[in-house]
C-alpha cells in the first residue's frame, strides 16, 4: 500500500525539527554532560561544563538558541520505496524551505550563516539555504528524516586521511586530534567514518554523530564486532590526552566515540573525523502520512541544578572602562575574570576590513576606537522582544590570528575575548604587547548574553552579524587563557592534565 506524505507535512516538520534542537539539547546528552560535570577535577574545566548545562536550561526555558552559530543544515533522508509526495517540489525543495521558515521564525530567528559564491564574493543567502541533502531509496512506506545543525567551529576540525591497509585508525586519530585545538568546544562526540571512498568516508562520520550517545552501556555489555573495538579504545585514549572541556585540560573530551564503515577497494582505508560540539543539535523523526512530526521536550528535571562560578576569593571583577597595562600584568593564566564595562566586537569580515584600512592608510570609521578596549569575537544571533542582543557566544578566535599583531600595534587594542587556543605568533604577539587574550566558554551563548546590558552598531553594519558593535556589559565571565607573560592555558592544560590521568588511575573503560 502507498503512503501519501503531503509537502506542509513534510516541510512543517523541518522547521519544527529545526526550532527544537535549537533550544532543546538530546537527553542523552544531558546525561552524558551531567557525568562528566560530576567526574570533572580540574575546577576550570568543570566550571565550563557546569556553564554549558545551566546555559542548556536556560535555553530550554527561554526557546532560545543554545550557540549563537545554529548552523548549516544536513539532512540525510531515507524514503521507502512505498511512499508517494504530494505535489511537485522535489525533496531538497522541501527540506529548504522547512530550514527558511524555521531561520526566520519570528519567534526565534535563528543566525544564517550559509554564503553562496564560496570561491568569490561570499554572499549570505539570508535564509541559510540551500541545505545539504543526503537521499537514500530503502523498502517500506514510510519516510525516516535525521536532521542536524552544525556550527562551523567543530566542523572545521574534520580530518580526513587514505590510510594504507596496514595503518593504525587509532593512531591516526591520537596524532590529529591535539591538532584540532578546543574551537570544537569540547567536550562533544566524535564521529568516525571508515571505508568506501573520501566522499563516502565523511558522510559516514557525518551521519554517525547522529547515533546516540550509548558508550555506558557498551563498556558494560563488551564489544560485538571491530567497529565496536575501535569504539573503546579511541574512548580511552583520547580522553587521556587530558585536553579537557574547552582544552583548559581535565578527564573528559569525549562523551561518546561513534564509528560507521563501509566496504572499500582492497588498497585504500579512507578515514574521517569529525567532531560535535557541545550544541550537539540533531534529531530523529518519521513520517508515515499521519501528519507532521511531533517532538517531545525533555523534562526540566532533566537538568540540574547546577551554581556557577567560584568563591568571590577566585574571581577578579575588572572595570574594562579604567582597566590599565599595570593592571592587566597582575592577571594569571587561569584567572576567573568578571568583565563589566565597554567591549567592541569585530570578527573574520570586520577584522580583514579594519587591516585592510590600517594598511591603506586610511582612517577607521567614525566611532570606532579600539584604544585601551578590548575585542569580542562574536557574531550574535538576532534579538527578539525585550532582549538587548540575542545569543551571543564567543567564536574560534584561532580564524583571527593573523590580525592579532596588526590589531594590537596599529589600534591601541588591549586584549581580545573568544574561544579555543591562539596559535605560537599571535601568543608572541600578545607577550609583545604586554596584552591578554581572554576566553568566553563556547556552548554557553545565551548565558553570555544576559551580561550584554546594551549593544549598537558602530560600523560595517552590511556585515550582519559580523559588524563592528559596541556592548556594555556587567560581570561577563572569561578565563585568562593567554596572560601578558604569554603564558598558554590551552598549551599547559592539556599536558599538566594527562600527567594527572596517569597519576590518578583515572578508568574509562
């Protein structure tokens, strides 16, 4: 028998998809973060984490989004042989214009960050479509849909590789992952995709951060098969890298490790990784004709209760409107800094223009004046009813490197606030200029945004997002990740923690 799924069916249920995971974090996840928050030893780590839940909450509350990347859409499709589509829009039409409505609602815009003309003028679509469509003919009559939104931080860390037959997987993937830095905002699920071919290879990763995070139980049943085995070990040995939530060095990297592989030439073992941050946004659903999708909140006992911060002996507050050089040399790697006063923002789009001006000789713009302040690389999502600025998280500040020297000679720039490392010539830079380089958690966006008091575009406001803003902010809090003495709390965390794991015993398997 046939099974008509009608096209509003099919595309009401993308935008509802969309909206939920945009607020709604999977309860297996929740689960996964509340033990890693509970095994957590390094305080600076566990305050992360315990960041990134109160953050969940609120945005489960507050049906807003949980990071203010909410991502470029995949959608991996599999339609039974016995099912029929109402109309004439083909299923990457469909999928579309589900992923329009849902980025423009109203109610909770979501940032669109897709661009057309890659190669050339980079132009966003200002609906974050097109999506990308992955279709697959399977028996039955019904339709099953696995959606997800990925943020470009943890998607720029994939790694791929042609093994030879006789290669290690895991020491491949023990070689690349330091190499990914902390911009996938750690701790998350890492995907991996062997056999086949290159393409193929990546979508299996792709699809397999889809699979539920279900690493207890495999540790307690044992292994079945060599995907299995490859499971445990990477499990194992990752997180003893130490590298940590956020790579300020702790016991937990990885929630989960998911591995999918597929039949390959006799002469190749094509190999990727891709990471899922702590958004982790995806979800699973089925269309049978019935009507559209319909999607079940988690309980808000599904959080916890969780304080945030530390004792007001560990937390400097900081005047960023009187801060000076003397008083900046006083901080440490890993202080626990509440920000109040003025920041200016400015990330890939503004940084280049703003070089580009310096290098010209040309003025900046009327009203921007990076003397003594300090840089936010954000680019928030849209604000809706009473809100000062919409989610506004920090973004990989590793992107803005090679301005750093640029920003903080020629500008008069203080410091910089983002997240993830800096590579070794923007920490010199930073060392030069008795400067400091800030760290905002990744995956607590909507949290950050309630100590945005006030927010105006200063300049470049055609960049969208990335323009040039003014915020005034009250006890916003950061990690001192990189201090005047060029001191790297993501280049000694992860080591000083790995020795620890050792010391310690620490079981994962």
């Amino acid at each position: 028998m046939t099974t008509l799924i009608k096209t509003q069916d099919f595309v009401e249920s993308i935008h509802d998809a969309l909206q939920f995971i945009s607020y709604y974090h999977p309860r297996d996840f929740l689960k996964a973060m509340v033990h890693a928050y509970e095994i957590e030893q390094n305080p600076s780590a566990k305050n992360a984490i315990a960041q990134i839940l109160v953050n969940s909450k609120m945005c489960a509350i507050g049906h807003r989004p949980l990071c203010q990347d909410t991502g470029a859409v995949t959608c991996f499709v599999k339609i039974g042989m016995d099912v029929r589509f109402e109309g004439d829009m083909t299923v990457q039409e469909m999928v579309d214009e589900g992923t329009r409505r849902a980025y423009c609602d109203p109610d909770n815009p979501l940032r669109k960050s897709v661009l057309v003309d890659p190669i050339g003028k980079r132009v966003n679509t200002k609906d974050n479509t097109p999506t990308v469509v992955y279709i697959e003919m399977v028996k039955g009559d019904k339709v099953e849909i696995a959606i997800a939104a990925k943020g470009g931080g943890s998607e720029n860390k994939t790694h791929q590789v042609m093994l030879n037959p006789s290669d290690s997987i895991v020491d491949w993937v023990l070689s690349e992952i330091p190499h990914m830095g902390a911009g996938w905002c750690p701790p998350g699920i890492l995907g991996v995709g062997v056999g086949g071919t290159p393409e193929m290879s990546g979508v299996l990763a792709k699809a397999a951060l889809n699979d539920p995070i279900d690493i207890g139980d495999l540790i307690k049943r044992g292994p079945k098969n060599a995907d299995e085995e490859l499971r445990l070990e990477l499990y194992d040995k990752i997180n003893r890298l130490g590298i940590g939530a956020q790579g300020l060095g702790g016991v937990t990297t990885v929630l989960d490790v998911k591995v999918k592989s597929y039949p390959c030439h006799a002469v190749s073992k094509a190999t990727t990784i891709i990471p899922n941050c702590a958004a982790t946004r995806h979800i699973d659903f089925v269309l049978d004709g019935s009507g559209p999708a319909v999607f079940t909140p988690p309980s808000l006992d599904d959080y916890p209760d969780i304080e945030i911060g530390g004792s007001s002996a560990d937390v400097k507050r900081v005047n960023l409107d009187t801060i000076t050089k003397e008083e900046i040399a006083t901080w440490k790697m890993g202080d626990t800094l509440l920000l109040t006063g003025t920041i200016l923002t400015g990330r890939d789009a503004a940084h280049k223009r703003i070089c580009d001006l310096i290098a010209a000789g040309k003025p900046l713009p009327d009203g921007v004046d990076f003397h003594k302040k300090f840089i936010y690389y954000v680019g928030p999502v849209p604000a809706v009813r009473d809100e000062v600025v919409g989610p506004a998280g920090p973004t990989t500040s590793t992107r803005m490197d090679k301005f750093v020297e640029t920003m903080l000679s020629k500008t008069g720039l203080y410091g910089m606030i983002g997240k993830s490392e800096r590579g070794p010539e923007a920490v010199a830079s930073i060392k030069r200029h008795g400067a400091a380089y800030l760290m905002a958690t990744g995956g607590a966006a909507y949290l950050v945004s309630k100590a945005i008091k006030s927010a105006k575009v200063l300049a470049f406001e055609d960049l969208g997002m990335e323009a040039i803003r003014e915020y005034k902010v009250v006890d916003m809090p950061v990690t001192v990740a990189v201090d005047t003495q060029g001191n790297s709390i993501h280049s000694v965390g992860p080591k000083v923690w790995s020795e620890k794991i050792k010391e310690i015993g620490f079981k994962y398997i």
